[in-house]
C-alpha cells in the first residue's frame, strides 16, 4: 500500500486521529455520563415497541415525518421544554439534530463566514470555540461571575463594538448550568440579556444541553420563553439526560431559522431508531428519571469536590456547580494546564485545559474542567489523587495534601 | 415575532425548506425502499437484546469501541465487505458514518477546496453533483454505456488534464449497479481504471451503495479489492439493504485516510442504538434477508418497465437496469424533465430531472429518473398512468400509449 495521500489533501486539515486505544482509566474528560442511570429497561422495551409498531416506516427517509424529525419525538420535546424551560411551541417549531454538535454545525453555518464576530462567555464549551476558530470567526467573551454572564461586561462590550461598527453574527451563550462554570444565569439578567440584544439588534443562540441536569429548585425560563421578538435560537440535547451515545439533540426557533437550517441538514435525517424510541418517554417519566440521575451526579459531584479538598488543598479553587457533569477549577498562576494535561495523560489521567474552555488564553491556562458522570466514585478519588501527584511532581504545586507535605521522592 | 434574520445570514445559503406536507401521492423520487421488506422482527428482537446485554454503554460517546463505531458493526462490515465485494479488511479498517451521506461530506471535507478538479460519471448522483457544486468544485463527467464508465473515454480526459497540468482530487465512481443508469462496471474495466489511476496519480472515491442489491449472478470485486495501491478509499451502506431511515453507512480505507477523517467527523459518534441492533446481523443473516428484497424490487421494476412501455410506447428509452430501485429513462428531445417535474409535482407525481443528476445539462435534460423500491405496483401503474398524460398535456409527448391517441380533452 504505497499510494501518497499527502499532496490531494486540504492544507488546512486538523491533526490525524490517533488509533483508539480504550478509555483511559481516570477519565475525567467528555460529556460520559452514569453508566447505571442509563434508563436501558425502558429503552429496550421502547425501542422493540416501536419497531413491532411502525418499524415498517423506516422504509422512508424521515419515516413518514419529513425532515424535521419524528413527530412523536417532537411532540416529546415540545411538550418538555413548554414544562421545563416554560418555552411555547408545537412540533413544527422543533428541528431534531444528531446530537447538539450538529444543532451548532447547522447555525454556524446558517450564519457565520470568516472573519465575523460572535460573543460567548469568557469560559467556554471547548466543541463550540474550536468550531468558530476553525470557522475563522472572532470570539469575544464577557466574563462570568457567580451568576454566569455578566451584564455590565456585555453593556460595556457592545458600546465598544459599536463604536468600532463591528456587529456580532449572534450571542452564544448556555445560561442553564453554564459549561464549563456551572453557573446558572437569573431571570433578572436574561431580561437584562434580552434588552441588550434588542437594542443592539443581534440574535441568541441558547445551548441548554445541561439545563435538565440543574440539582436543586426550579430552573429559570429559558431565554426564548423570555423572547417576544423571536431573536433566541434554542437547542437542547437528550445526550446529558438519557445517554450521550444515543445521538439526539434539537433546535426550537422561528420558521425562517428552521427553513434554512434544514436546507442544510443534508444527511437524509437524523437516526430513526434512536428517535423512535426516545419518544417513548413522557414529560413524568422524563422526570422521573432525571431526578434519580441528578442525585447520583450531585453525589459524585461531592466526592470530587472533597477529593480535590483533600489532595489539592488550597491549591485547587472551584465554586460548586449548580447541577451538570464537571467542575471548574483554577490552580496557581505557576500551573500550566496544557502541559499538566499531556503529562496526566500519560499516566491515564485525562482531564480539559482551560486554554481550550477559555477565550483568554493567559488566564485559560491556569484552569481546568474536570469531569465526574461517568466514572465511579471509588475512580475519582483515585485519579484526583493521583493528578495531585503528577501536578506535584510536574510544577511543585500542591506543596502539600491530605495532611501530607508532599516530597519528590 | 417581529425579528429579522436576513441581513444575519450567510449570503450563500441555499433556498429554503417548504414547510413538508407529506410525501406525494406518486413518489417516484429518494432512496426509499419496500416497507414490507424492512426485518422488523429481526430488528425489534436485536434492539432489545442489544440493549439489555449492554445498553450502560451507552453512557459513553462511541460506547466502548472509539470513534470508528460500534466494534460489533465494523465486525459485520468486514466480513460483508470480504465475503460480497471480496475487499481484504479487518474492523480496524472501517469508519462507521451516519448513512453514506456522511462518508461523502467526510471525504469531500478531507480533499477538496473551491476550485479543484473531479471526475464522475456523466450521469451521476444528484447528491455528490450538488456537493460538489456547493463546494465550488468542477466535475467532469465521463461518458457510459451499457457497461458503465467508458475507459477510452476517461483516457482520453485524463490525457486532456495532464495537457492542461490540471489533476483531479480523486475519480468519483458507483462501479457497482451505478446510480442513476443501473449499470455494472466488468472486472476488466475495474483493472483498467486503477491503471489508469496509477499512470496518472490519482485516488478513487468508491461508491457501492447499491452494490447489494444486484440482480443475478455474482457482483466483480470492489476496485478496491483489486487496488495493491491502497488508492482506492470505499464507501457503502445499510440504507438500500436494511432501511434507509436507519442512518448507518461506512467506509474502508488505508489508515493515512482514516486518520484525516475520524479527525473532521465531529459528531460524537454515529447513532450508538442503530449500530448495536444491526450488529445482529451476521453475513448469511444479511444474505438471507437481501435476497428476499431483491425478488421484490425486481418484480417492481419490471412492473415500472411495463408500465414505461404502456404508456410512454416508444417515447421513453431506457435500458433495464442491473439492480437497485431505479430507471434512468431518456424522453425525446421536445421534453425538459426539469419542466415536467414542477408540472408533475403539483399533481402529486414526483421525479428526479436529468439536469440535477447529470455533468451535461443539454442532454441532462431530456432525461429523469423515476425510483420504484417504495410505491406498491398499483401506484406505479397509476403513477407512471399520470406521468405520462401530465407529459402528453404538457409537451405533446407521448403522442400515443396504451393504444390510445391521446388528445388535449
């Protein structure tokens, strides 16, 4: 086998994949969720079900539903997000997606050309800055606070591009349990959010992928309920509530978004199975479900945090998260995550440096995302131990952990 | 909802979607299939079992078998691959992609940029001709008969290029039961491709989505089984042999290929449920089931046949074709299909026009092709009936069918 490939590719291709060689063993990267919550009971009788049922219609591209999904799937989520996220809608202002990756592929490319300018959170989905830089599109992030995104930052941002005639392709932003931060983003300021997008006269783009997973309390109205202009794009995901590897997500926004958004899905529809057996759940045994998979993730969640407590000491800064699947944690300005990332890895720790989650590269290296759904709790103690020592060893830092003052020994 | 997008958008989207309305009463367009056919009881048992043996897999993207799919599917792949197409590879080989429509965004994301250079068939999928279109890449098209692409034809082009010093980015061909003209291209005309492939260094893009459902006797090897280059990069699908709405196709190619595009495909994984459940499968299971399959769409397409000769007599020229669910059907001269589609849409008759499926639009357009795995036989005949009185009232052709002259009343 000796034929080149090199000179008839692109010249701007990413790096070749590496052979998959298995899950490292202290996974703490990855949207992987609780093995044992995967409600596999109910999918297996669904998906039979629905197979003896209609399994015939699979004969058709789209079933017999049309490209915007299988109708009793969409009749699903927009009974869901009218409960949940107190957004009104029908089937027909629903676009199913495989997964929410492709709800984002689908808009940047409804929307964004080289060159243009997108605002996110200062912290950011590393999937979605690595889409708008291979896009070639500008990303400014306002910074966060406890409250996720900060308003009088975005005010402030806004009159500067104004000044400088620079209008944004649309806000990115995931209000609901932000990723990577946690944070969860109050009614007051999405008002506040809306305002300014009226006044400055851009559109929304809301990702509430972890939304569902908030621990405690009622969630606030998702932004597009707010919305009485139809400016918000919505998209959601059942990757985070029932099993990322099932590969369902979904757009809720206006006719003239949704038609073009399915002029560019030219896939022949997303996966039929997976949707016909998805819309076997209702909106009670939607939530059911999910409020016994949020208490096994708020207990990991504990774990991780006390394990870091332990072995990282004061080293490790993090707030709680509000709900979702990771933390996000600082360590000293002399750690540079990067570097930590591709020595842990080496030793099967794999965790996301914050270069990548960040659009501030300098303070982004100081920061990590540490994910704790899938692996058991006996695994993260174990790994945030032995993270702890690699840090140790690569960078000094933690000086000290679990009452032991750590040597290079 | 008063909120205006148009000025947000990219300036080159395509049209937008109509709102879908269902299919037409005479569907004759889109890779549709028999619903009788589609194993629903072998595809309901293999979900359930599937999901009860290791449904907790998947709480992880791309379960446990990384981003090349599901390693019970690619088994399955391989072993159809080696005992069909006579292709030598193992599951380290293939690249498990959501329907074939993937592994064409895949390779065409991997290798071309605006302007390049490819070769197809004259007449060729409307799917790849669009893509290719859409990306801003010439298509030169190589002339068919009965046997497929015309050998002395392409020599005779590539002798052209070399003059030019333009090289093409890679050959696109269906050898196999070619869409749209159904043919087969021999094991002779195979090896003389990849000669001439080798004189003039250039890669092969395979496409043998419709390879399975050949009629009689056996089908030649893949171009990529007789490839010692590793030049030839191969794709198929489940669509046309288990279910379309199933999104489940694949590609084997050397890993230098592999490698670039497990790097572009950022979808996190394809469906996980539709791998596990075809993975039943087993190669004397799939024989089984597509030998059922092909008996039926046989018998279809002679009932379309017939009814051509019914009611287009003479008028409508075509050739039987080898295999698949299709008839490339050539009307006289006075006939724009791109015409009669629209006219035959608003009466519920639907056809793919020659213009969109061919690299000539002179001749492209005396031409169309009409699908026949989907609609019962009734409504082929009645179809093919209403065809032919909306072309007769539209352009005078065909004068006379069914032994009766057709008249404007």
């Amino acid at each position: 086998m000796t034929f080149d490939y090199t000179s008839f590719f692109r010249s701007d291709l990413p790096a070749p994949a590496a052979r998959w060689s298995g899950f490292p063993r202290y996974n703490f990267v990855g949207g992987h969720n609780d093995a044992d919550q995967v409600p596999v009971d109910v999918l297996a009788d669904a998906a039979r079900d629905a197979l003896l049922r209609e399994g015939k219609t699979l004969a058709t591209y789209g079933l017999e539903s049309g490209p915007q999904g299988y109708v009793g799937l969409r009749a699903l989520i927009a009974a869901k997000l009218q409960a949940r996220a107190k957004i009104a809608c029908t089937v027909d202002d629903i676009l199913v997606t495989a997964g929410s990756l492709q709800a984002l592929d689908l808009v940047n490319a409804a929307f964004l050309e080289p060159g243009d300018t997108v605002i996110v959170e200062a912290d950011c989905y590393g999937g979605t800055l690595g889409r708008l830089k291979a896009a070639g599109v500008r990303a400014i992030g306002i910074d966060l606070d406890d409250q996720g995104m900060r308003m009088d930052h975005l005010a402030s941002v806004l009159e500067d591009l104004k000044a400088k005639a620079v209008k944004p392709k649309f806000l990115y932003t995931i209000p609901t349990v932000q990723n990577p931060t946690g944070t969860v983003l109050p009614e007051e300021r999405r008002r506040e959010l809306l305002r300014l997008a009226s006044d400055h006269d851009f559109p929304i783009f809301e990702d509430d992928c972890y939304a569902d997973l908030l621990w405690d309390g009622e969630r606030p109205p998702a932004i597009r309920a707010l919305d009485d202009e139809g400016r918000v794009i919505y998209c959601g995901s059942f990757s985070k509530s029932i099993a990322p590897a099932l590969r369902l997500g979904y757009i809720a926004a206006e006719w003239p978004v949704l038609s073009r958004l399915i002029a560019l899905k030219k896939d022949g529809g997303s996966g039929a199975l997976e949707q016909m057996t998805l819309a076997a759940f209702d909106v009670d045994r939607f939530d059911d479900h999910v409020t016994g998979l949020k208490r096994v993730l708020k207990e990991k969640c504990a774990v991780m945090m006390s394990a870091l407590d332990e072995h990282f000491g004061t080293s490790a800064e993090f707030k709680a998260p509000k709900g979702g699947i990771f933390i996000w944690v600082t360590l000293p300005p002399a750690v540079d995550t990067t570097a930590l990332a591709q020595a842990a890895a080496e030793e099967g720790v794999t965790l996301n440096p914050g270069a990548d989650w960040s659009t501030d590269p300098v303070t982004g290296r100081q920061k990590l995302r540490l994910c704790f759904g899938n692996p058991t709790e006996d695994t993260i103690r174990a790994g945030i131990a032995k993270l702890a020592e690699i840090c140790h060893r690569e960078t000094g830092i933690p000086a000290r952990s679990a009452n032991i003052e750590r040597t290079d020994a």
